[in-house]
C-alpha cells in the first residue's frame, strides 16, 4: 500500500479538550501529530468523518489555542483529524 501522508507524524500523548456541537465537551488523547493535524484515540463519544469539531491541548504550561479540525478519517482505535484552514 503506498503511503499518502503529506507530513511527518511525531508520537505525542497529551490530553486534548474535544468540543462537539451536539455531543458537547469531553477530555479525549492524542496518539500523533503533525503539522496537518493529529490522531485522536477513541473517547467518551463517537466522531465520525465529517465531523467539524475544536480541539485544545491540556497539558501545556499555558492555555492552549482553541483549535478547528475536520474529522476525515477513522479506524478501530481513533479518528484523524486535519487542522482546518
């Protein structure tokens, strides 16, 4: 299978505020990122590919920007995610 990542993925495991329109908020983890977007393990609640939906890292030594991502890939374990332009 040829390899369709445009950006190089970094392993990083942080907790990350996930807001949703109908489901609300929930605290979820990342697996990677990249300068694209990032992974998210599965959480409390279902995103599905599609889904335009904020993101903002927990654990960093300042607040974190509110970011907007789209849901565009999903798997057993998580969903991709590509920053929003």
């Amino acid at each position: 299978m040829r390899e369709r990542r445009q950006f190089f993925r970094m392993r990083f495991g942080s907790r990350v505020q996930v807001t949703h329109p109908a489901c609300g908020s929930a605290v979820f983890r990342t697996g990677d990122v990249s300068d694209g977007g990032l992974y998210l393990l599965n959480g409390p609640f279902e995103l599905a590919i599609g889904d335009e939906i904020t993101v903002q890292i927990l654990d960093l030594p300042e607040e974190g920007p509110v970011v907007p991502v789209l849901v565009v890939r999903a798997d057993p374990g998580g969903v991709g995610l590509q920053f929003a332009e």
